[in-house]
C-alpha cells in the first residue's frame, strides 16, 4: 500500500507527457545536465583557487625583492 506499483508509475508517466508534451522533456533533461556540468565546474573552480593564490603571491614578492629598496631622503 505504501509504495507505487508499475501502473501508478504509468500513470503518472501519461500526465507528465500530456502536461508537458514528448518534446520537451529531452529539453528539459539537456538543460539539467548542463546545470549539473556548471555545477561540478564551480566546484572545481573553487578547488583551483587556493592553489593559485600561493603562486600569485610568491611571484608578487619576488617582484618585490628584485626591485631595489628606496631610499628615503630623511635618512639621508
């Protein structure tokens, strides 16, 4: 009683395509999947970062280092 039998899956299959119509739902899947790809690159997106930052930052003090110090004219 508690769970779905074949024809209640059958049933509710004939109402989503009389609802939506047999063409768009191959639509609707694409675009899920394309959601679910933007998703998962997020994800690897965020993942990347970290291990940027540590190369940027170590490049913007060797920067730093090859310039030569000013020197301040009060101290001269």
């Amino acid at each position: 009683m508690g769970s779905f039998s074949i024809w209640h899956w059958l049933i509710v299959l004939v109402i989503v395509l009389l609802l939506f119509g047999a063409g768009k739902i191959p639509k609707l899947m694409g675009d899920m999947a394309k959601g679910v790809k933007a998703f998962k690159k997020g994800l690897n997106e965020d993942d990347d970062a970290p291990a940027t930052k540590p190369a940027e930052a170590q490049r913007l003090e060797g920067e730093a280092a090859a310039k030569p110090a000013e020197k301040d004219p009060a101290h001269h």
